[in-house]
C-alpha cells in the first residue's frame, strides 16, 4: 500500500504529468525568449556588416586616391576622367 506521501504532488508540478513534460506557458515563455535573442542579435549583425561595408568603401576610395597621386607623380598631371578616355 502507498503511504499518502507519495500520491501527493509538489505544488510546482502539479499541472504537470509526473513532472516530466513542460506547460504550455513555460514553452511560450521560453519561444518568446528566444526570439528577442534572435531579434537582438539580427540587429547586431546587420550594424557589424553596415560598417564593415564602411570599411570596403573607404578602403577602395584611399586606394583609388593612391592611384590618381602616382599616376599624377609618374607622367606630371592626373589621369584623364573617363569621359574623355570614352570619346572619339
């Protein structure tokens, strides 16, 4: 025979099927938790690839300026603008 002890459940657990499914509100609570993690992270990551792109542009501006003052050092005057390099 069970002593009595044993048939009673934990308050926590008593919505709970011998305490080893989670409920509904903790699995929502733990989907919702989840997703401004992700949403938060998301934003992050797209910041972080923002300025990486900052990083491309000002990189290819400094090399293209590089170029135009070699060119300028090397043959005494800059480079033609591509314009006119297009004409006739």
């Amino acid at each position: 025979m069970r002593s009595p002890e044993s048939t009673t459940r934990h308050p926590r657990t008593a919505g709970r099927r011998d305490g080893r499914a989670f409920t509904l509100p903790e699995i929502l609570v733990s989907v919702l938790i989840i997703g401004i993690l992700m949403a938060i992270i998301l934003v992050a990551v797209n910041h972080a690839g923002a300025l990486v792109g900052q990083k491309a542009d000002r990189a290819s501006v400094s090399a293209i300026a590089q170029g135009v003052r070699q060119f300028d050092q090397t043959f005494g005057f800059p480079p033609p603008l591509v314009q006119d390099g297009l004409q006739g």
